[in-house]
C-alpha cells in the first residue's frame, strides 16, 4: 500500500503478460514437468488462468466483517440510498454484487449459473427472505444493477457475516479476497478488533498485497459521547498500526449517515455532526484514493500477485535443489527412512491435536468450577452493600460494578490458564518441527536465505501459530460479547422493578439475588461458549498449517524419489535446471520491483 500511487496500468499489464508467458513456458516445458511433478504444473496453470482474468476484471470493492456489523448499510449509505436489505437473518443471508446498469434489476444466481429475476424492489427483507426460501438450492449471490454514478469506477461486494451463524460461507467469502482490488473491514464500535478479526485482517486479508485496506468502525452512534467515539477510535487505530501502518481507519455510523440523506432525526444529536463529518472524510478517501484510482490500483495489486506467483516457483525450486543435494550426499536407502518419518510426523501432529483439544476441555471444566466460586463471593459482597449502603447509591451504582466484576472474574479466570496452553502448545510443536529428520533446516546453499528455508520445510509458519497464543484469550471473544445477555437480564430485572409502584417495588439487590441461579447458569453458558471458540479457533489454526505444510513436503519427496528412482535422470543436470530457472524467477521478480 501506498500513499499517492501513479503507475501506468498499460505498462504493468505488458510486463506482467511477459511473466505470465515464462510461467506457461516453465509449466509446459517436459523436462520441467519431470522436475516439478505434474500436480505442481497444473497448480501453476491455475494461479497463471487466475491472474489473466484478474487483469480483465472490473474493479471490486470487497466489504467484510463479522455478522451484524452493518455492512449492508455501510454500502447503502455510501450509495445514497436503501439498495442493499438489512438486519436479515442468517439462513437467508447472500453474497450480493453491486455494479453498473442503465436500468436497475436484480437477479439471484443458482448452480450451474440458473439465475432468477426478481424486482429490484424485492431487496427488502420481508420481499426477500420468502423468495429465497422457496428456491430449489441456496443462492450463490445475487446480482444488482444501479445507476448510481460510482458505480461506473467499481463494483462492491457485499459479504456475510464471518461467523457461527455463517460458516458455510467463510471459504467462499475469503475466495472472494483473492479477486478483491480493495477491502473495507467493518468492525463494531461495540468490540472493535477482537483477535478473530485482527488474524483476519493479518492473516487473510494484508498477505494478498491489495493497494488499499480501510477499516471501518461502525456503529458509533452506540457510543454516548464524542470523547467516548474518539477513544474507540483511537483504539482501533492502534491495533491497525500494529498490523500493517498503512490502514487506514474511520469512525463512523451508516445508520446515522441513512438518516442525514432521508432527513429523519437523529438517534444522537450531540455527536451527530461529528459523525457526519467522519462519513463525508470516508466518501472523500473513497473518491479520491479509490474511484479516482482503478487503474493505479489494479496495477499495484497486479503486480503483488505477480510476485507472488514467482515467489513460490523460487520457493519450490529451492526446496528441490536442496533435496537433491541432500540426496547426493546420502545413500539411497535414506528415501526410505525418510518415508516412514513422514508417516510418523503426520501420526505425531494427529496425536498433538487430540491432546490440545482434551487439555482445552479440562480447562474450560476448571473455570466452570472456579466461576461458581467466584459468584458465589460476589453474592456475599452484594449481600453487605445490601445491609451498609444507601439504595440511591446502590441503584445508581449497582448494574455498572455487577458488569465489572463479571468481566474481571472471566479475564481472571480464563487468563490462569494461557501460560501453561502456550507453553504446552509451544513445546509440542517445536518438537514435531525442530528435532524431526524430516525438518532439515541445514544450510547448505549461501544463496537460500534462512528465513525462506525455515519457510519451506514448515517451520516459521508453525512458530506464526505460537505467536497467536501470546494473546489475550478473551480478545478471541470479547467478554463483553460474551456477558451480554447477563447484563441484558439484569438490565430486564430493574424494567420491571421500575414498572411497580412504590409499594410493591423491591431493592434492587433483592431482584439480583433472587435472579442468583439464573445468572450463575448464563455465566456457566458464557464460558462454554468462550472456550469452544478457543478451541476451535486455535485447532483450525494448527490443523490447516500442519496439513499445508505435511502436503508439501510429502510432494516434495515424492518428486525427489521419483527422480532418484528414474535411472534416465541426470541429478547434476537436474540441479543446473533448477539453478536456471531461479536465476530466470529472480529476474522477472526484480523487474516487477523496480516499477
């Protein structure tokens, strides 16, 4: 990313095309067919098809987030006017796809492209939740033509939520970052940056190497203040910077901003303007640093895609030529040993995870224990306020100290446990990765770059997973996501009390303690969702590294043993190829740098 980007798309498409020809070449060539395998070919043909028709593409905006974030108003506010429907509901929620047209239609895309016309003013949700009820098969997007003027420069894509509640699209959406020309992550003012969404943006979003990424704090019409705004702000703002310093992050409240264009009144007239303004600062960045510039844009990302396309071939090439060399060196019966420590390797990551998920379950069963101990002491605390304070102090202090004692005893209790699963976790993958024959890191070529060895045999990829556990459990969940039907409970319990008359009102603390078993068992319900989560976020990290890696290494091997076992093959000759073909890579790669 960069700041003013001027760079011409005809040029970069013409040096691009000339790369695209050296893979197709490297790809088709026999002999590089017997180097490579078959398998890594076809992956080569694929990426080489994917960036011909990136170039071709219109320009997409791609908007993301969690589910209840406000995407679909973000986009209707940015358009100037109610396009996109809102506040849907999980089972009819759809990817949509705003672009262009004379006139304004709307079509849903089954399989096998089936698409159903419907009326542009079926885009409400009570119009179509029941259309997409009765189709045959889920939809795979759906389609919608606007006349609007920004439309002419991009196209947006409005994604669901990134959740439970929409697994099933979480690999559709994330195949969908791959075609993005640009990002705008929606976040909650409400819990902004939640570790989830921070390995997101970090992990998924920042390697495609897009020209811009804005991140969007929605929702602060929520927030009573314009200092209280600012701060979430801020605090937004520091967690981008720590990721990439190039984000750019903006405050806002599409609600707020639908209001203004329909004249109704505000939900908060004394941060209305500050708002306001922050969504006219929004609209600029997006004409001036966007719309403004597709081509300039298109051509960075190009060219970021590009590299690192030649990035894997110089990848792939190094880790052959050093099996090779590797191979040389030791005898022939070596290939055989090292097939059976694969197989192990694999049986040893499949017993780890068993072992992690146990060790998950038995913390979150210690907690449930610990909890109940702990509420059972907040009980007792209310039962003295109840006796020694006055009810005016009680009732104006009581629902804010219940909430902070609640969320300190879940960090509490959920952060006792973080040193000994990082630790544990730590200690089980270096030893699955560092003092495994299968993992040779030695260096025995100066050209190889240790980083990119330790990369290409598994290892800093592995280690990226140890650094997620450096963090704050709760940040995976935020506590105040988790507390939130308590309070909503609580806050129910007081409606009522203030409904009564004098007479038959009782203390507040009373309500809280006869409410005890109830907020005990949603407390219970809480923490068993925060560690599912834990646990499912951090398995599915481990698995998907373990798996990659576990795949490509027994390709490489494979490669190396079909090579050694194929008495045609010439190994030096083999080694000369593979020198060339770096030497190629790293030229192309350095003209796309200097550009």
């Amino acid at each position: 990313m960069t700041e003013d980007i001027q760079i011409d798309f005809d040029t970069v498409t013409e040096n691009i095309n000339d790369t695209l020809e050296y893979i197709k070449e490297l790809r088709s060539n026999k002999q590089h067919k017997n180097i490579f395998s078959e398998k890594y070919c076809n992956h080569l043909e694929e990426k080489e098809k994917e960036l011909r028709k990136y170039i071709d593409a219109p320009f997409n905006i791609i908007v993301v987030g969690d589910f209840k974030r406000g995407k679909s108003s973000l986009i209707n506010a940015l358009l100037g006017k109610d396009l996109l429907p809102s506040n849907i509901t999980p089972e009819t929620v759809t990817i949509n796809k705003i672009s262009y047209g004379d006139a304004k239609t709307a079509e849903i895309y089954l399989d096998n492209n089936i698409k159903k016309i419907i009326s542009i003013d079926d885009i409400k949700r009570e119009s179509l939740e029941p259309i997409i009820q009765s189709l045959s098969s889920k939809p795979r997007y759906i389609s919608i033509k606007d006349n609007n003027e920004i439309l002419k420069n991009v196209s947006f894509i409005d994604t669901p939520g990134l959740n439970d509640a929409v697994d099933s699209f979480d690999e559709v959406v994330v195949d969908y970052l791959t075609k993005a020309d640009a990002v705008i992550y929606v976040v909650s003012a409400s819990f902004p940056m939640s570790l989830n969404e921070q390995n997101f943006l970090s992990e998924l979003i920042l390697p495609i190497g897009l020209a811009k990424v804005i991140v969007i704090v929605n929702m602060c019409d929520c927030l009573e203040t314009e200092e209280e705004k600012k701060e979430i702000k801020n605090f937004t703002k520091k967690k981008c910077y720590e990721i990439n310093p190039e984000i750019e992050v903006y405050a806002i409240s599409s609600l707020e901003e639908l209001h203004r264009l329909n004249n109704e009144q505000s939900s908060n007239p004394n941060t209305s303007d500050y708002l306001i303004n922050n969504f006219s600062l929004l609209n600029q960045t997006l004409k001036s640093e966007i719309i403004y510039k597709t081509e300039s844009l298109k051509a960075v990302n190009c060219i970021n895609h590009t590299k690192t396309l030649l990035h894997d071939v110089r990848k792939k090439c190094s880790a052959l030529k050093q099996s090779i060399v590797e191979q040389n060196v030791d005898n022939l019966s070596a290939l055989k040993e090292k097939e059976n420590a694969i197989q192990i390797n694999q049986e040893k990551m499949e017993a780890f995870i068993n072992e992690i998920e146990k060790l998950i379950d038995d913390k979150a069963k210690e907690s449930d224990s610990w909890m109940k101990q702990y509420l059972l002491r907040i009980k007792n605390e209310i039962q003295n306020i109840n006796h020694n304070t006055s009810s005016e102090q009680i009732e104006k202090h009581i629902k804010f100290y219940f909430s902070d004692m609640l969320k300190k005893g879940f960090e509490a209790c959920i952060n006792f446990h973080i040193k000994e699963l990082e630790e544990i976790i730590k200690t089980e993958i270096k030893e699955i990765t560092l003092n495994d024959d299968v993992f040779n890191t030695s260096m025995l070529d100066e050209g190889i770059d240790i980083s990119e060895t330790l990369d290409t045999f598994g290892i800093s990829e592995n280690l990226d997973v140890i650094n997620l556990l450096s963090y704050n459990l709760t940040e995976i969940i935020p506590v105040g996501h988790s507390l939130i039907s308590i309070i909503q409970l609580i806050e129910g319990l007081f409606r009522e009390n203030k409904k009564n008359s004098e007479k038959t009102r009782i203390k507040i603390t009373d309500q809280l303690l006869s409410a005890y078993n109830i907020i005990e068992e949603k407390t219970q319900e809480s923490l068993t969702f925060i560690y599912d989560k834990y646990k499912k976020h951090i398995l599915n990290q481990i698995k998907q590294t373990m798996s990659e890696e576990q795949l490509s290494l027994s390709d490489n091997f494979e490669q190396v043993k079909r090579i050694f076992e194929d008495e045609t093959q010439n190994n030096e000759l083999i080694l000369k190829d593979l020198d060339s073909i770096i030497s190629k890579t790293e030229k192309y790669y350095k003209q796309l740098c200097v550009m």
